[in-house]
C-alpha cells in the first residue's frame, strides 16, 4: 500500500500554464519595461530630427497633421496590451521543470518589435505635416572703391616734427589705412621733383604694403621740389579705365607744387569732369626749424605753404583737406578719409525650399522593415 502511493503521480501531471515571473520585483519590471523602452526610443527619435534640422528653418505644410501624435500613447497601450494577451501557452508534465529554467534575453527583446512599429507610425505622422526645409541663401556683393595714394617722397619730408620723420609716420599711416580697406583696390603713386606710378591699381594689399614699405627718400629722383600737379594727373591716368561706382585721391605732401608740367588746378578740374574725389593732407608742424650740425636752429623748413591751393583741389573735387601737425592728427585725418568712404553693398536672398518628406521616408521604411524581421524571428515555431 505503502508503496502504491510513493508510485502515484505526481499532481503537476497534465497542469497547463503559462510561464509568470516568480518575484514581484520582476513582475514590475516586465510592465514598466516596455514603456522605459518605448519612451527612449521616441526621446532618441525626436532628439535626431530636432538636430537634423537645427541650423535650417523649418516649417509645415500641413501643420494640423501633427495632432495625430496625441494618439501614439493610447496606440502604443492597445499594442503593448494586445502583446500581453498573446503570450503562447504550452503544457508542462511538471510546473517544477519549467520554472527551473530562468528566462532569456529574448523576453526582452519582443518588446522591440512593437515599439519600433510604433516609431514608425510617429514618423509617419511627422511625414503627414508635409515638413519643408526653407534655405536662405544671402550674396553680398560690396561695390569696392578704387584708391591711389599719392606719396611725396621730397627732400622736405626727411624733417622730424614727426617722429621718426614725416615719410616714416605717412608710411606708417597709410598701411594702416591700407588694411582697413579689404575690398578696395589701391594703387601707389610717388612724386618729388618728378611723378611716376610706383604700384598699380590692385586688390593684393600684400603686395601694396611690401612696396610701401621699401619706400625711401630720394628714391626716384633727389627730391628738391614737389611736383603736386605731375602727381595728380599721374594718379587720374591710373583711374582712368577704372569702373569703381567711387574712385579716390589721397594726395599727402608737405610742400608747395614748385615742378611738373600740369598745374594742380588744371588736375583738379580733368578730376572734377572724371568724378574723382581728391582729399588732400598737408603734413608738418608750419613753425617746425631744422637744426645745423651744432644744434642751432635754422630757419623754417617750408617757407612757403599754400594750403588755400589744396583746400581749393578738394573743395573742387568733393573731397576734403586736412592738415596733420603730427602723427596723431596725421592717424586722426586718415581715419576720417575712411569714415567718409562708405561701400555701396548689395544684398540678395535668395529663397529655396525643399521638402523633406521623401527623404524622411527613409528611416521609416529602416523601422518598419526591422519591426518586421524582429516579429519574424520572434514568432518562430518549433517542428
């Protein structure tokens, strides 16, 4: 009898279950997992397009689509809860077998292939708002200003009312101005007892400034008189096939037109019919006195100045004169030329809009194409 009953079946035999969590720890994290899921994945999502499409302005044709997301939370708890009800049930001889295997990865990844379903219902949506990219393409186009700098490298500009001399802080100022003037071409003009053009018209400033600097007293001729009018007619040769909406003259000398073959008058009349501005700078203390080999003072090193003349050129001209007694009203009066020389800058948008519904298609056909491999794979049966 005794032995009837140890022999008797178990009673698990013939008990049909499904396979539960044991703990209630597990349990919560089966239930709360496929929403940590299904929220990181749209947070991903919505963080990627948010970046795609942050340096572009973008905007919807159908803006009203966008509502139906409201939907995907109560889609996503009818497919989550429909997943719950679909769990398969097989039929164990004993409990005891089936809840000593411990569950594998895969009952996390079957949540996978409705979320990703989901995500692709949520692009699809964003799709329907009909998104459209808006590209602003702005040209300027700065009409730049054709400059000549007529230098006087006389005898006279070796005086030191202006440390280190008058030609050193001309230089010195005029490569300054040079560089503030990116869009400008600039051309070089040199003149003493004679004119000759030392530096073409050219938008190569680096060129400009290494000619300038190598720029030295008497280097085209001994420099005893000053030819202003030879300077400015060179100056205007220059500016002649010039097509700059604004073409300019910046004479700076120190001395009285006491050479050359044109009259500065008659050069600022050919300027005035040419439309080229002249702005005049008379450089040098009018009291400053050289001293001798002894340190006595010599009499004035310019005894004659005319600056009503170079008034008259500029006036004429539509420029300005100015006088620089030292180096920082020479800096003060270039600094004024540039503030007067205002480019005319033209600005053109051009606007271009692309939609970018065909190319989010993309991705969704990547989610929902996966979602369906993954659903393959998970719903396998065995033989």
């Amino acid at each position: 009898m005794s032995d009837r009953k140890r022999l008797s079946p178990s009673p698990e035999f013939g008990v049909k279950s499904r396979y539960k969590a044991t703990s209630s720890l597990r349990s919560v994290v089966n239930w709360y997992f496929p929403w940590f899921m299904l929220a990181f994945g749209l947070a991903v999502m919505a963080y990627l397009v948010r970046e795609y499409f942050a340096l572009v302005t973008l905007y919807y044709k159908r803006p009203w689509a966008l509502y139906l997301l409201v939907i995907i939370p109560f889609l996503a708890w009818h497919v989550i809860r429909r997943d719950e009800r679909r769990r398969p049930s097989l039929i164990y001889s004993r409990l005891s077998l089936l809840t000593a295997v411990s569950p594998g990865r895969g009952i996390y990844l079957r949540w996978l292939a409705p979320i990703l379903r989901i995500m692709g219902l949520s692009l699809l949506i964003f799709i329907m708002s009909g998104p459209v990219v808006r590209k602003v393409h702005v040209e300027r186009d700065e009409k730049g200003i054709d400059i000549v700098v007529a230098l006087d490298i006389s005898g006279s500009m070796e005086n030191g009312d202006i440390l280190p001399n008058r030609l050193e802080a001309a230089k010195e100022v005029v490569e300054r101005f040079i560089s503030k003037r990116p869009h400008d071409r600039i051309g070089l003009v040199l003149f003493g007892q004679n004119a000759y053009p030392y530096c073409p018209l050219t938008l190569d400033h680096k060129v400009v400034t290494e000619l300038l600097r190598k720029v030295q007293l008497r280097t085209i001729d001994p420099g005893r008189a000053t030819a202003i009018g030879d300077a400015l007619g060179t100056a205007l040769n220059m500016l002649r096939k010039s097509d700059a909406p604004t073409r300019v003259i910046i004479l700076v000398t120190d001395g009285l037109n006491n050479s050359g073959i044109i009259s500065p008058k008659e050069a600022a009349d050919y300027a005035s019919r040419m439309g080229v501005k002249i702005y005049t700078i008379l450089m040098g203390d009018p009291n400053y006195r050289s001293r001798g080999l002894f340190g006595a003072l010599l009499g004035p090193s310019r005894p004659t100045v005319n600056p009503k003349l170079l008034e008259e050129i500029s006036a004429k001209t539509g420029g300005t004169s100015y006088l620089a007694a030292d180096r920082a009203a020479l800096y003060s009066k270039f600094q004024r030329i540039l503030d007067q020389m205002e480019r005319k800058t033209f600005v053109t948008k051009i606007v271009q809009d692309e939609d970018m519904g065909h190319a989010m298609l993309i991705p969704v056909f990547m989610l929902l194409g996966t979602e369906l491999l993954l659903g393959w794979w998970l719903s396998r049966r065995l033989p």
